[in-house]
C-alpha cells in the first residue's frame, strides 16, 4: 500500500530518476539528482523498503553517531518532491538511489506506482557511461526513448539496443509497457579519467535535462567545479607522455566525426540555448526557487569528494572507435556502459 498522505497536488509532475552503480560512471548521473535536490530543497517523503530490493553484503548499511547514539543508514532508493517557481510552477519527483541487487521488476513496479498515484506525466532517468571521449571537449549527452512517438516530437533516438541492461534500461522499459512517457539521457564519461566526481558530466546531464523539461536548473558550484575539474586532468594528463599523445588522438577523431554537424541550424539551436539560460529561462526568473520547505539533509550526506585521481593508461593501439556498446565500466578502458543501449551512439 502506497501511502502519500503528506505530499500535496502536483502540478505538471515529472519524476527523474538517477541510480548509482553499473549506469553512473564517475557518479555523474546520481550527483545531478542530488544537485535537484539541494538547490530546491527537495523533501523525501518515501524511502523503498531495503530488505526488499538489496544485499547488505553487496551495498552495506553504514552506522554512525548521532547525538552519542548508534544510528544506521540503510542503503535504499529515496523519493523527494520540490516545486520549481515562476510564471509556470512546476513539480519534479526525484528518485535517487542504489541499482537493486534483486527482484528488478518489483521494483520498477513500485516505482511506476508512486508515478501513477502522484500523475507523473513523464519520467526522465540520467545515466553515465564510460567512452572514448576526450575530456577537453563538451561532454556528448544523448537522449534516447523506447517510444516512436515520443522520440519524433521531442527530437530524442529511438533505441535499437541489445545486450546486456542495467536498471536504467529496466525501468524505461517498464514505463513503455505502462504506458508512462520515459526518456533517458546518457553522458559520456572518459574512461581513462572515470573516477568519481565528474562535475563537468553531471553539468551537462542538467543542461540537457533544462532543454528537455523546459526548466531552468540552478547550476550553483557546479560551472566552477567543472572548469577546476578539467584543468586538474589537463594538468595530470600533461605530466604522462603516453595519455597526451591518446588525448589527443581522441580529439582528433572527435573533431572529424562531429565536422559535419557544426551547421548554420545546431549553431543557431546552441545560441538559443545560451539566450534562455541568460535570461532565466521559460516561465522563471533567474536562479529558479523551491517553494517547499525541507533541507534534505539526511538525502545528501554522500556527496562524492573533490580529489583528483591520476587519468588511467589508454589501450593500446589508440581510440577504440569500433567498441562493443554492452560492455560496462568494469570490463576493461574503452567500452561503454551497459545501458550503453540508450546511449551508444552518442560517444
């Protein structure tokens, strides 16, 4: 029984999901949904239960202290709400959590029943994969949908994967047989650099998911963190001969592949998209407001840290442009994520 006895009327709901593990290279997908969440002071008002969907031995409880006495957080998927103001208020339902370890389709169940009793219109779920994809360049975000329809009025893909999936592929298949719009949007993370955080990925997860929703999204420290971000791998990939040359190289095949898209139409469609996050965006002033109340705090005590990590040796041979999209990021350099099959195409 889902009770939402405390939660109010949405407006124009959209839930967007994230999950961390095998489709969250560099965290990147799960910190955007964080970042919702913080900036809007997103309220959690339902958590799955945990003995239902994981394996304690797999994603372990934590324990801490809190006011001299032991306390355990047990590692589950959370739901918060936050209403974004303006001309045009909107609502956002934010999953965020861990991909279950068991009974995947329970669980997307019970995610679709929440969406159903709070009359989501829509569910976006971020995902990270890892690419060949040069860190000096804008990070490829490709949005990709199961429905023919949905794929045609909202310029996204249609996927034609097959493979191995993770949740993120699960879910997006369960809201297709529900009936629920579903969309996805996949970053593409470097694989010789894939260590958590990757502002600069999770950056572009929101300006996409802006576009997407018509929403402004407060960007906060995130344009900072990203630049800082990428000038600390320029200044790491710098003191290793080997991965400039293969940086390099990744550029190089990048800047051919994407030469025919710089048209007079996409650079247009870039400036538009600079105008309205300048002016503030549709229906809202700049910057963008919560109107609930609730700082979350007990939903963001896990924010990755900000060291750096020394960029990983490239394969050798140089850029595997001819990859296999399933393979995930624990299956050697070079290969995409598993659910690679919403965002294949796009490294």
């Amino acid at each position: 029984m889902i009770e939402l006895d405390g939660v109010p009327e949405l407006i124009d709901p959209v839930m967007v999901a994230a999950f961390e593990g095998w489709n969250d290279a560099g965290d990147s997908a799960s910190t955007a949904v964080a970042h919702l969440h913080r900036e809007w002071k997103g309220e959690v008002f339902a958590a799955l239960d945990a003995e239902d969907y994981y394996d304690f031995q797999v994603n372990r409880p934590t324990v801490y202290l809190e006011g001299g006495q032991r306390k355990i957080t047990w590692p589950t998927t959370r739901l918060s709400v936050v209403r974004v103001g303006g001309e045009k208020p909107r609502d956002l339902v934010l999953v965020r959590g861990i991909e279950p370890s068991m009974r995947w389709r329970s669980f997307c169940n019970e995610l679709l029943g929440f969406a159903h009793e709070l009359g989501v219109e829509m569910v976006v779920i971020l995902g990270a994969l890892l690419g060949d994809t040069p860190h000096t360049r804008p990070v490829p975000v490709s949005g990709v949908t199961s429905d023919t329809d949905l794929a045609r009025t909202m310029d996204l893909e249609e996927t034609r994967y097959e493979g191995p999936t993770g949740i993120v592929g699960i879910l997006q298949e369960a809201c297709t047989h529900a009936g629920v719009p579903a969309v996805s949007l996949w970053a593409a993370v470097p694989h010789y650099v894939s260590q958590p955080p990757n502002p600069k990925a999770t950056l572009a997860l929101l300006n996409r998911l802006e576009d997407l929703i018509g929403l402004r999204i407060p960007q906060g420290e995130l344009a900072e963190d990203a630049r800082a971000w990428q000038l600390g791998v320029d200044q790491l990939a710098s003191e290793d001969t080997e991965v400039a040359e293969y940086v390099q190289s990744l550029e190089e095949a990048r800047d051919t592949a994407e030469l025919p898209e710089a048209t007079g139409e996409a650079i247009a469609k870039e400036f538009e998209r600079y105008l309205r996050r300048r002016d503030g965006g549709p229906g809202q002033g700049p910057g963008g407001h919560a109107t609930e109340s609730g700082d979350g705090a007990s939903y963001l005590r896990d924010t990755p840290g900000t060291g750096r990590a020394r960029p990983q040796k490239p394969p050798r041979g140089g850029p595997d442009t001819g990859k296999d999209p399933e393979q995930g990021p624990g299956q050697g350099p070079g290969h995409a994520s598993p659910d690679d099959e919403d965002g294949s195409a796009e490294s």
